[in-house]
C-alpha cells in the first residue's frame, strides 16, 4: 500500500513506513531538477511498481531509496531512519537489509557466478558452507545451475540478469528494490521471476520493481507510482 507520510492506511498505523519520502527533489550538479517535492511511503510487505517515460528518474528514485545518491532537498527515511543524519556504519547496516538488482548488474567481474551469488551472505557473516546447497538450488531455479563458475564476462545480458536477482534475494532482504527486472529475459522465465518476487512478498519482504513494460503491470496488479514531468503520482496498477 502506498501512501503519503501523514495518510497511513488505517490497518497499519501501528506499523512504520520501510521507506518515506517527505517532499524529496533531484538534480545532478547544477542541472535541472529530475523531479521535485516527491512524498510518499511504503508500508512493510508492500508490491510496488514504479513506472514512468524513459529517462523520467525511475531509476535515480530508486537509487536514492537503496542509499547511492543523497537528495538535494527532502527528507528521506529508510526502516524508519533519517539517512541525511545518520553516519556511515548506521548506514551500511541498512544497506544489508536491502537487496538490488539495478540495471548494470554491478557484478564482479573476477568472481565466479557462485561466488557473486553468495556476497549478500558473506557480508552478512553468514556461514556460506552451510548454505551452499540452498544457493547452488536458487542459481538452478534461476537457469544458471550450469554456470556456477563462469565469470560474468562470459555471461549473455539475460544470464547476468538472473545472477543479479539471485544475489538480491539470496539473503531474503527486508526491502527488495529491482530497475527492470524482465528487461533482458525470455517470457517464460520473466513469469519465474515475478512469482518469486510474489512469494518473497507474501513472507515479508517489502518490493518496488521499477518497470517501462505496461502488460507486466496488467499482468500482476498492485500499487503502482508513476513519474509525470517530475512529479509522482500513485494509484492501482489495473
């Protein structure tokens, strides 16, 4: 569910906001603004899709809500956290609670697919030796159970994609945030993703999927905030 700050769906007054924006704006350098005075909220389990024209911020919102830009004016809060005030360690801890797939893929290129795929779990200090076996299933369901120790380089735009994903869910983020998802996929394996994407939601992970693709939205109907001339606004995705 989305909604501003201040109007908090009445079945969740009790709940805080996992992001909220309270009249946040966007510029490069001295350029021109990118979008200006943008409020809203995500409450915790919420299916999101943010859309808008190509080159209308899609994904620099979402970058400043995975913390790799900082506004120029607003406020932003993130697990309930003012980041403009909060220090860097406090900010690297919220960092972990959120997986990315952005549409670089930011892989490692020396790495191999597994060792790429389990970074998420290193960072953590989680066991990785103990959760091999889950991690080698989700990079099979993902297609890639054949490529554990390609490098990236040698990877195809679809393959890099589906790594990218992997290594944003394989720690079950509390917030999952993915520019494009499906952009480099077949149908097939779109549809994979997407129901992947459901069941992480329906057990509590809170996701904002920032899309150009109109059927995709029609296809999975929820909230949806859409980029217009630098402003935001937010409805159902019919």
């Amino acid at each position: 569910m989305i909604s501003k700050p201040e109007q908090v769906s009445s079945q969740r007054t009790h709940q805080e906001p996992i992001v909220a924006f309270d009249k946040v704006s966007m510029r490069y350098g001295r350029g021109e603004e990118i979008f200006s005075d943008v409020s809203f909220a995500l409450q915790p389990q919420s299916f999101t899709f943010l859309t808008g024209a190509s080159g209308a911020g899609k994904s620099t919102l979402l970058k400043l809500i995975y913390l790799a830009l900082r506004p120029s004016r607003g406020l932003i809060r993130i697990f309930g956290t003012d980041v403009l005030g909060t220090d860097r360690k406090s900010l690297q801890q919220l960092k972990r609670r959120i997986g990315v797939v952005s549409q670089d893929f930011s892989l490692i290129s020396h790495l191999s697919v597994y060792e790429n795929a389990v970074l998420p779990l290193v960072a953590a200090g989680q066991d990785v030796k103990k959760l091999a076996r889950d991690a080698k299933e989700l990079l099979a369901w993902v297609g890639l159970g054949d490529k554990l120790h390609a490098l990236p380089p040698t990877l195809s735009g679809g393959e890099a994609q589906r790594l990218a994903i992997a290594r944003a869910v394989i720690n079950r983020p509390s917030l999952l945030i993915a520019d494009e998802p499906t952009g480099n996929v077949d149908p097939a394996m779109g549809q994979k993703l997407m129901r992947l994407f459901q069941e992480m939601n329906r057990t509590g992970t809170t996701i904002i999927i920032a899309t150009h693709d109109a059927a995709l939205i029609k296809a999975y109907p929820s909230d949806c905030l859409k980029i217009i001339d630098g402003k935001l606004s937010s409805g159902s995705a019919l």
